[in-house]
C-alpha cells in the first residue's frame, strides 16, 4: 500500500521555522489547537500582518485545523481596522488586503474609524484613543465567539518592556504584551522583525509600507526614528537583549497566568455549586468557555455579562461594590412564571456545600455572591 502524500503545501526554510515557532508559543501559553472558533486575523497592510496572514493562510494548518483550499476549515477572515488617518494611502491600503483576501479565498472584513486627523491632536493622545478603538473591537469579536490573532512580534515585546520600565509602569504590567489573553493570540512573539520579512521574501510576497511608523509624530514612533531605533542601539552594546528582554517577559506573563490560575479556581467555586444545586451537568469545554469569557470581559472592565449553557440555561456575572460579584443562574425556557417570585439567594463560600436541587427549581432564578 502507498503511503499517503500531504495534501498541504511545504513552506520554505524560513516559513517552516516561523510556523514552528508561533505553535510552541501558542502551545506553551495554554492554547488549544487547532483553533475551532472563527480566526480573524488583524491585517494593516504591513510586514508583520502580512507575513502573519500569509502564513496562518497557506502553512496554518496546525493552528487552523486545515490547509489553504479546504472547504471544511475553520473560517479564516482578515480584519482591517482602516483609521483613515493618511487619506488616499488608507484606502489603498484596505483595498491591498481585500485584494489578497479575495486571491487567498478567505474573508474580509473592514472597520473604518471616524474621529479627528492626527493633526487636530497630540500624538501621544491620538495614539492612545486608536489603540483603544482597536481594542474595543478586538473585544467585541471576541464576545462573539471569534478568535482574533495579531502580528505583535518580539520587537514590540522588547520596545513595550523598554517603554513601562521607562514610564514607571512595570510593577504593574511587567509582563509586557501578552502572548494569549481570552480569545486574543499573538503568536509571533518569539519571532523578530527581519524574520517576517525574511520569510515574505522567501515566498515573494509583497507589503505596503505605512510611513506614520517613522514620522517621529507617536512616542512610539520616535524610539524607531533615525538610522538606529531604540532596539537596534540598544543591540550594538547587548546583541541578545531582545531575546533577553522577551525571555523575562513571557516568564512573567506565566507567573502571572499561575496565580490567576488559582484564584479563578476560587472564583468558580459558586459556579459549580449554582450548577449542581438546578442539577446541571457542566461539560469541562464550559468551564473553559467561561474562563475565556472572564479573561476577555475583565480586560473590558464590564460589570455585567452573560453566557447561555445548552438546555435554555443563562449564566449571569455581576460586578458589585467592595469588591464583590454575583452570579445568577435562570432558566430562560420558561415564560410563565414571575422569575421574580422564584428567586433564590445562594451565597457560597469555601466551606460551604451547595444547595440541594430541591432548594433552587428549575423554574427559578439561583444567585450566588462571593467576594
């Protein structure tokens, strides 16, 4: 019998050692694969978001599940965020990518930001409000069941290192850019710059250049101006900082992971003891979809949120004064009763042990506070 051929194409030297590198990442930081969910890659027009969507593309079958042609493979689509800040250059480059979405037959999806020219503002403060516009809609994909993947690559781990140690902000952001948080991934944070453009090279894909990255106009932008950047300075006197840099990063961010590990132990306890007092069997791919759910919703700050479990169930978390939070468990498949004669009261502490079925019906509404 002939052994079977790979249906998928080969990378090069360089895309093959990239793809390894972005799978131990993701592998290491708790992510499981292949990705099942909807991928929406983060795509400018760039380098970096070029090489990303490139590779997870055409040799992403590991992370994606499938290989570039296969019509049963987790939906794959490039989300431009265009911020029209460079007039007829921001068009060219929205259009550029729904081009290669278009040749690559993935999706493409395009956010347009309206809001003052960087002119009408201070660099720093018009920086600041569009990191936070991409946020607000990497958060709201993510609410939609959606994975959302950027090209944040070792070089910005090493500048956003450099830059809180700088600012007096890395007692409380040591960790630098995450490399998993909730649904968003950056699996290149291992990776350096000329790597992704070594590997574009490699497969003779083109890019285009926003020149706003070498203006001086951003903070962020002046540590890359001039002939030497901050990080390449930096690297004629330590020639492995960065990877010194990214290694202390990703070691905090573990650490930091481990300890919050074991406090959303702790604060899932009620959740567990909600479940089994309406007798509710919670699937272990729940709990995991709730934990996804309070990563992505911290990072918001939303005080109320929800998730709806199999059987007409709703989960409700609400953040309260002093630090506390309330869980609410109700059955939605039933309209015919005031829910607001059937509540009941449920607090659950460490110690305790849950409410017996019978305590809280079906019919009703379970709520659960802890601190």
């Amino acid at each position: 019998m002939k052994p079977k051929t790979s249906q998928f194409k080969k990378p090069g030297s360089q895309g093959g050692a990239l793809i390894r590198q972005a799978i131990k990442l993701l592998r290491g930081s708790g992510v499981q694969l292949p990705i099942t969910s909807h991928i929406l890659i983060a795509t400018s027009g760039g380098s970096d978001s070029i090489a990303l969507a490139h590779l997870l593309v055409h040799y992403g079958q590991r992370v994606t599940g499938s290989g570039a042609g296969d019509p049963n493979r987790t939906p794959i689509t490039l989300l431009h965020i265009n911020h029209g800040w460079r007039g007829e250059d921001s068009e060219k480059d929205a259009r550029f990518v729904e081009g290669l979405a278009a040749k690559w037959g993935v999706g493409f999806r395009e956010v347009r930001l309206k809001g003052q020219s960087p002119k009408d503002l201070k660099g720093e403060s018009w920086e600041e409000r569009a990191r936070e516009a991409r946020r607000k809609i990497f958060e709201s994909a993510i609410a939609e069941g959606s994975t959302v993947v950027t090209a944040h690559h070792a070089d910005d781990l090493a500048e956003t290192v450099l830059w809180r140690l700088c600012t007096g902000t890395a007692s409380t952001h040591g960790g630098g850019i995450a490399a998993s948080h909730g649904g968003l991934l950056r699996p290149f944070l291992q990776v350096r710059k000329s790597q992704l453009r070594d590997y574009l090279q490699e497969e003779g894909q083109v890019w285009r250049e926003d020149q706003t990255n070498f203006e001086g106009r951003f903070l962020r932008s002046r540590m890359r101006e001039g002939q030497l950047g901050l990080i390449a300075q930096l690297e004629t006197l330590f020639p492995r900082a960065v990877e010194h840099l990214t290694k202390a990063a990703l070691e905090a961010q573990k650490k930091g992971k481990s300890r919050a590990g074991a406090s959303s132990q702790d604060s899932l306890e009620p959740v567990h003891a909600l479940l089994s007092s309406a007798g509710i069997k919670a699937r272990r791919s729940h709990f995991e979809a709730l934990r996804h759910k309070m990563d992505s919703m911290a990072s918001a700050n939303s005080k109320t949120w929800h998730l709806d479990l199999p059987g007409g169930w709703r989960l409700t978390h609400e953040k309260q004064p002093a630090r506390k939070s309330r869980w609410i468990l109700e059955d939605l498949s039933d309209k015919r009763q005031d829910r607001s004669r059937l509540t009941h009261q449920l607090t659950q502490t460490k110690s305790a042990r849950p409410a017996s079925r019978d305590q809280t019906s079906r019919k009703g509404r379970g709520n659960s506070s802890s601190k």
